[in-house]
C-alpha cells in the first residue's frame, strides 16, 4: 500500500522524505520488523519506540512515524501528535477495517469478562456461526488456539487478528476490552455492534487514579457501539453509565437480580457445580441451566443472554450453548483429581471477586475453608488489606503468599495483605514461597475440606523481578499431592 493512502484524512504535523513509497508492513517493535516497512514509535511504560529507530531502519523500515523532531536520513519521517492514535486508523486501513466485517462484541468491567464472552462464543457457535475470541486467557481464531500476553492487544495487533479471522471465513467477534486499551485507544477503530458492561470494583488505581477515572475509561466503549449497549443496573456503576448512555441513538438493554431490569433472573438455585434460574425477557421466560455454580454466575450468563439476545438470537440455542459449557479455565476451577478435599483455582484477584468466590465456595463446604492467596507487585496497593480482611472473614484458614511480586519486595506486599487479616478473627499464616504456601494447605486439609488456591487461575508463570518462573498452581497442587501420596 502506498504510505501517502494510509496517511490519507489523517492529521499530519509534518512529513519529511517521500511520502509516494511502498509500505509493505507496518509495526511498533523494530525486532520484528520486515522490508520496506513503516515503523510507528510508540511511548510505552518501560520503554519508547523513538529510541530504536536506528535499528528499525537497519531492519528494513523505509518510513518513521514519530511524536517528537527527529534526526534521521535516508527515510520519510512523519510526525503526528499522538502516534498511538495514528497507530489505531493506519493499522485498521492497512489490514482493510477487518472490524466492519465482522459481529464485534466487546465486553468490559473489572470482573466477569472471561466468563461472559467464553459464554457469548459458545452461544454463538451453537447458532453455527464461526466465532473468534480475544482476552486474556488466549485468543481463538477458528480452531488455532493463541496465547494473549494481554487482555486487550495493541491496536496494530488487534486488526491484524481480525483480519486473520475473517481469513478464516470467522463471522462473529467476541472480545474483552480493557480499561487500559481504552484508555490507550488501542480499539480506537474497532466497530462494535454490541458493548456489554459487567460491573465496576476498585481496580488499576495505579494506572486510572481514580474510581471516577476508572468508570470514564471504561464507558468509552458504549459510544462506539451501533447495535446495542448492555448493561448490569445492579451495579452503582453501571446505573450511572445507563443513564448516561439511554439518550443515545444506539439502544440500551439492561440486566440485573435486584434492580429493575429488562434482563432478569428469578427462583435461582445453586449446587457445588452448577446454577439454575427462570430467566425473564420483554419476549418470553425459559428455565436456563449452567455447570458453572455461584451467584456471579447468574450475572455473566445474564450478560451473556442479553448481548445474544440484542443479535435476534435464537432462546434455543442460548440455552444449549450455556448448558454445554463445561467451565473456564482457571475460572472456580476444580482439580479432579482430589476425591477426600476439594481443591479449587480462581483468578479472583481483586477484592470483589475474591469476596465473590469465598461466598459462592463458602455456601458448599462441610468443614473447612482454606485460602491461599497474595496481591501482584507493581500494581494498586490499596486492594492489598481489603483483600486480606476479606479472606479473614470468610476463610477458615488463610496462607498469605507471593503471587507476581515482579519488582515489588514480596515481604512488603504481603505484609500489607496481613494488615487487613489483622482486623479479623481469622486464623493465618504468612508463608512467602508459593509452593510451600500450598504445601502446607494440602497438609491442612481434611476429609470434606475445600482449599481454594486464588488470584493466578489460568496463569501458567509467576513473575518474580524481572524473570518469568514457571509457575501452574493446579499442577503445582497435584505435583505436590502425588510427591506426599495425598493422591
């Protein structure tokens, strides 16, 4: 494509060199970079692309895109304002605005978005659509399965996975979207055609500052939706964002147990491995089963249902796919393979979702509850004695221990979990080393025991400094049980 088509209708400062050349790629990291590309130079939190413009123009970048004066020869420099913005239109151009052609649904808060789009998808493929998903357990395109390094990838990434999907002949999209990557305008030129809002906990106050901050990120969504905005009225947050969102001209569809909702569910009953409910629609009343049990459950499949149900989709088939969805991984997941005790992984990582699961698991556990839990390093500190006063409450007993310290002393964080442990009557220890911390839960278990093992769930690594350990604690769990002969 020639670079003077992908900079067309942009809003250039200043272009140096020849803007008639060829791009044959585009990219932000210089190491990956091919022949006759164009090289975007994005202000990252530990780095900044203009610092490696040298060795994008040895590798074969051809064009510059920069924020600030730069002194280069022998390739056209364009300088713009905001090169994460630029990123988002030229990427979208250059790979053909994939998102037009797709059902794009975004789903975002600060807890339930795996869930709720696992969910969409089976929902989707049970009406035989071919549906590709992005979050951060992985992305699907088709059949492949991929790793995601984050919830939401960088703008240049994320067109180039829709355009893989439709590659595929993919017709439907669903996806997690980030208070981050909206904020960063990662999916500034992403068309969605249904925005789905979950619910709002303190969360990324390193990064949003504020709650109010926070909520305004995230809200950023539903004003780029075309088909619907669905939204949990439960929520305080999500009541401000429907208010705010009911005059505009795409249509609003709420959700909700408590409050009155056009999406609600009523006569709910739980089990140790599943929900029921009567689900309640403007349209009709169907008796809905999941093999996912908890009260957040009914949330993410009433967001679920909503978002479906605002694409014409077929009840039928919303029941099917939900009722034949066996699980997310690292979502209350169980080991199997441990028939005396349950032993249970959940990435419940902020104060509301550890609250969340200890209940729902509470409600199940004939003897003991035992909760192995830390707080990462590097990020909201606030979160930390909150979330230790809740595990005090609920847990019969609780191992405070590393979780991704990364470059934070892991004593320091652990010692600010135990602040809030402190407020309660609950019995702990404080064991830093994360093997050992489920070391000494498997050997304080009894019969009729639950040892639920939070805050990592699907994650296979554990980030201490700036190294990357291997680090699964389901198998972590089962290594250690078959070692001790508890298995």
């Amino acid at each position: 494509m020639l670079l003077t088509e992908l900079l067309k209708g942009m809003v250039i400062e200043e272009i140096v060199g020849n803007d008639k050349i060829n791009i044959d790629d585009i990219g932000y990291d210089s190491r990956n970079l091919k022949k006759n590309s164009l090289f975007l130079c994005i202000k990252g939190f530990k780095t900044d692309g203009h610092l490696y413009i040298k060795d994008a123009i040895r590798r074969g970048a051809t064009a510059v895109m920069v924020e600030r004066t730069v002194e280069v020869e022998g390739v056209t420099v364009i300088r713009v304002k905001d090169t994460r913005k630029a990123m988002a239109a030229i990427a979208s151009r250059f790979y053909g605005h994939p998102s037009r052609s797709l059902n794009l649904i975004g789903v975002t808060g600060t807890n339930g978005k795996t869930s709720t789009t696992y969910m969409i998808k089976k929902i989707l493929e049970t009406c035989g659509k071919k549906t590709g998903l992005i979050g951060t357990i992985s992305n699907w395109i088709g059949e492949e399965k991929m790793d995601a390094s984050r919830t939401t990838p960088e703008a240049l990434d994320l067109q180039r996975l829709f355009k893989n999907m439709l590659e595929v002949e993919a017709d439907s999209c669903v996806m997690e979207v980030s208070s981050h990557s909206l904020e960063l305008q990662r999916v500034e030129e992403c068309e969605f055609k249904v925005g789905v809002f979950t619910n709002l906990t303190p969360e990324h106050l390193d990064f949003h500052k504020t709650l109010e901050d926070y909520r305004n990120a995230k809200k950023k969504l539903f004003y780029k939706t075309s088909l619907c905005n669905v939204i949990n009225i439960d929520d305080l947050d999500g009541r401000k964002i429907a208010e705010e969102m009911k005059d505009l001209s795409t249509p609003l569809l709420t959700y909700g147990i408590r409050e009155q909702a056009e999406i609600t569910a009523r006569n709910i009953v739980m089990t140790m491995t599943s929900v029921s409910f009567d689900l309640i629609t403007p349209k009709y009343t169907e008796k809905i089963e999941l093999n996912i049990p908890g009260m957040f459950t009914v949330y993410n499949g009433l967001a679920a249902i909503a978002a479906c149900y605002s694409m014409n989709i077929d009840i039928k088939n919303i029941k099917k796919g939900l009722k034949n969805l066996r699980g997310v991984a690292g979502r209350l997941e169980a080991v199997e393979e441990f028939k005396d005790f349950a032993v249970i992984v959940d990435y419940a990582h902020t104060p509301d979702a550890l609250e969340n699961v200890l209940k729902s698991v509470k409600d199940f556990t004939n003897n003991k509850l035992i909760t192995v839990f830390g707080c990462g390093g590097d990020r909201d500190q606030t979160k930390r004695p909150v979330m230790g006063e809740i595990a005090g409450i609920y847990s019969d007993l609780t191992i405070i221990t590393s979780d991704n310290p990364r470059t934070e002393d892991s004593m320091k964080i652990l010692k600010m979990i135990e602040e809030g442990m402190n407020k309660t009557k609950g019995k702990y220890h404080v064991i830093e080393d994360r093997r050992e911390a489920i070391v000494f839960a498997l050997k304080s278990a009894t019969k009729g025991d639950i040892i639920l093992i939070a805050g990592k769930g699907h994650e296979t690594y554990q980030i201490i400094g700036d190294s990357v350990f291997e680090f699964d604690d389901r198998k972590v769990a089962l290594e250690i049980a078959k070692e001790d002969g508890i298995i």
